[in-house]
C-alpha cells in the first residue's frame, strides 16, 4: 500500500514500522481523518501462522471499523510473519508477547492514546492475554476462538484434534491422487506424522538437547491472568469443534479468579468468522465491547 492512503468511510491509513527486541516490525495504523474523538486505540494480533490481514482481511475491516469510529488501530505482522523482521521458526509465544508490548507503546507514542486494548484471533487471543497479564500493556482484551495456553490444554482436547487430523489424513489417503504423489515422492510423511503428533506451533530443540513447543511460554500466564482487573471478552464461533471445550475451561477460570469477562458465541459460525454475516456480527460486537466505558 502507499505510505499514506485513504480507504475510504473518513479512514486514512498509514503504513508504519517499529522496534521489538531489536527488529522491526511492520505494520497499517489505520486512523479517522478528523483525529481521533477520545484516548483510546486498539492492538489488533493475527494468528500463529498468518499476518496482518488476517483470513478473508477480517482483521482489515476489523481496524478500519474502529478508525471509522474514532479509534486509531494498528494492524501489525508479529516477529518472522508477513514482512517484519526474524524468522518463522524462532519466534514463540514469549516472542510474541513482546511484540504484543512493543506495539501497544508505539500506538501510544505515535497517538497519544492512553487506554489501549488488544484484539486477538485464535493464537493472537493468547498473545493478547499474555501481554496484558504479564506485561501490563492492555486495558481490556477481546479474544476469539482463542483456545487454552498450550501448558492448559487438556489431554482431550489434544486428542480430538489429533483424531480429526487423522480422520483427514485417512480420507485424502483414500484419494488415488494421493497414492500417486507417494509413489512419485511427492508425499512428505516425515510431515504427516509431525502433524499428527507434533503439536502445535512447532517445536525446537534448546541449547540443552531437549525439545520445546514453540507456544509454550516460560512464564505463568494464567497465574498473572488471575491477577488481571482489566475487562476481557470471549468469542467462540458454535460450529468452532474446539470452541465449547476452550469456553468452559476460560470461563471456570474467570468464574474462579473473579475475572471481569463476558462469553459470547456466534451461533453457527466456524473457527474464522467465514461468512459476510458472521463476519459482520463479530467485529460489531468488537468494537461494542472496546468502545464500551
């Protein structure tokens, strides 16, 4: 995009760049043309494997519908995704968390915004939480589809992904296409058994041999989350196979730490938000909760 553009709906973005852990991010601060019309802006954290756009550019219209409401939002790539510096395989989740901060200090510098929230999808939920808990960066924190920290999760859980994983595998194995691409090698099964079993995130070894998940994080996050007093907001799709799990193991937890956070679901849905309306449906209820006093 052009430095400076406007998109239209009294929105003008500009592209940006900032430091985290000394590289540099990329990212869009989309901005209303008449200024901003109170102190609060918004953070808005794209998944593990994906950048700042988002799928179906939810996180786009997401950041240009709270500039259109007054509200500047920053719309960034996270360390080793889209065009910000470092690589894929070794940022974490700890990474990410820092990147999370760094950002919500250049959106108040570059604004001058004093109340900023985070808006995470899925694995941005996490980071989200994480920066707010444990670094103190956000006010308030909208997380959708977010699942459970990595150290949470329940042997359940991994097993039904695994299972539907598998039921996946089993169906593409069927398929003659498939057996062909193995007899040409075009079939990676070292890959296929890493999905299966591998977990999430990807792993590394440390400097001392053994092997880490890169979403595990070496802090007590949910020990911190505990302590949190600022407002959060959960948003699951109902058709999300992991979203009634992550909601009953978050709300216990809230229930249980005396947390300030609502817990609503968007009848239908899938994990992304894929339809016009669902779309439509979860950033107004985003930014409801946001501008919110």
């Amino acid at each position: 995009m052009k430095r400076d553009a406007s998109v239209g709906d009294g929105v003008v973005e500009h592209a940006v760049r900032f430091a985290s852990r000394g590289g540099s991010l990329a990212g869009v601060l989309s901005l209303p043309e008449g200024g901003a019309t109170g102190s609060r802006a918004v953070v808005i954290l794209h998944g593990w494997g994906t950048y700042r756009c988002g799928p179906h550019d939810i996180l786009v219209k997401m950041a240009r519908s709270f500039a259109a409401c007054g509200m500047p939002a920053l719309r960034f790539d996270l360390s080793g995704r889209g065009e910000s510096a470092g690589a894929y395989d070794d940022t974490d989740l700890d990474g990410m968390i820092d990147d999370a901060a760094a950002a919500c200090r250049f959106v108040k510098a570059r604004t001058g915004a004093t109340d900023v929230a985070a808006v995470g999808l899925c694995s941005g939920g996490n980071v989200g939480l994480g920066a707010a808990a444990h670094r103190g960066s956000f006010d308030r924190v909208a997380s959708l589809s977010v699942l459970p920290f990595q150290s949470h999760k329940s042997a359940m859980q991994s097993l039904r992904r695994t299972g539907g994983m598998f039921r996946r595998l089993v169906g593409k194995a069927l398929r003659p296409s498939t057996w062909w691409r193995l007899l040409t090698g075009r079939v990676r099964v070292f890959r296929v058994f890493k999905t299966l079993f591998g977990g999430e995130g990807g792993t590394v070894k440390t400097a001392g041999g053994e092997t880490r998940n890169l979403k595990d994080s070496a802090h007590d996050l949910m020990g911190a989350l505990a302590k949190y007093r600022g407002r959060l907001l959960f948003v699951w799709g109902g058709a999300d196979a992991e979203g009634r799990g992550a909601r009953a193991h978050f709300a216990e937890f809230a229930s249980l730490s005396g947390l300030d956070a609502r817990f609503e679901t968007i009848e239908g849905s899938n994990h992304n938000f894929y339809s016009r309306a669902w779309e439509r449906d979860v950033i107004a209820r985003v930014r409801g909760f946001v501008a919110a006093d």
